[in-house]
C-alpha cells in the first residue's frame, strides 16, 4: 500500500507553479505554410497584450525605439473569448497596414468572452508591413491552465 502525503512532492530543483500566475510570454512555432503562435499569460488581459507584442515583433523589421504615438483607444467585439483573440489580431494587423502604424504598447482597460477595450501606443513605419495577413481560426484554442491562460492561433503569413 501506498502513503500519499498531502502536499505535492517535485524532483529536486523543481517547485510547485499551480497557484503562480504566468509571466506573459510567446513563442512562434513552424506550422506548414503558415507560423503558429503559443501564447502564456496570467489573466485573458495580460494574454491579449502579448499577443499584441508577439503581432508587432513580427511586423517590425528591425528593433525600434519607444512609442511615437499617443495612446490610441481599440474597442473589439466578437462572439466569444477564441475569435476575439484573433479578432483582436486582425484590428492590429489592418491598423498597421492602412495608417502605416504598428502597435507595440498595450494596456487592456476591459476584456470579457465578447468585447474588449484596449489602449495602444506605436510606431509609425514608411511601408505596409507585409509578413502577417491575417490571425485565422484554424486550430485556434484559448485554454485556462495552472497559473493564467495559454492560446494558440495560426498566423497566414
């Protein structure tokens, strides 16, 4: 018979995240034709303003230096919590490319499963940029995990 302790044990150097919120983070995965977006935040909030991030590092040729821009408000409806997460990309993506601005600064003041108000401040850029059409609904998923939140989006590139 086996004696469970109450308390979860880790191996060695390893310890207990479940109730430690997420930093925010992303990372690009290679996806056929297209670039998978693995996004990890603490909140819906913190995830929306990564996601924005991830969007402006891929629009960017190059580093840039601080916001240019006032802080311009972004107000987004969708049906539910998934599509506003690519809805939310695609209002960036075709901000940057008709007013030649790309957000890189987030604030989201309000998010709920079908709306979402954000302040963003950006740079401007000479040329539409070109690399990201569109956020898709293919195999997109926006998941509650231990600590926050974790999406996955495909980008058509």
């Amino acid at each position: 018979m086996y004696s469970f302790a109450s308390t979860p044990r880790f191996p060695s150097g390893w310890k207990d995240i479940s109730s430690t919120a997420l930093a925010p983070s992303h990372r690009f995965l290679e996806h056929t034709g297209e670039l998978a977006l693995l996004i990890r935040a603490g909140s819906f909030e913190e995830l929306l303003e990564e996601a924005g991030r991830a969007l402006a590092g891929l629009q960017l040729p190059a580093a840039h230096g601080p916001p240019e821009t006032d802080w311009e408000e972004i107000a987004v409806r969708s049906a539910d919590r998934d599509a506003l997460l690519v809805d939310w990309l695609n209002e960036l993506i075709f901000r940057a490319e008709r007013d030649r601005w790309i957000a890189v600064e987030f604030e989201i003041r309000h998010a709920s499963a079908t709306h979402l108000i954000a302040l963003a401040r950006g740079v401007r850029v000479s040329d539409a940029p070109a690399l990201v059409k569109a956020a898709t609904l293919h195999e997109l998923r926006v998941d509650a995990v231990p600590g926050g939140m974790e999406a996955h989006v495909i980008l058509d590139i």
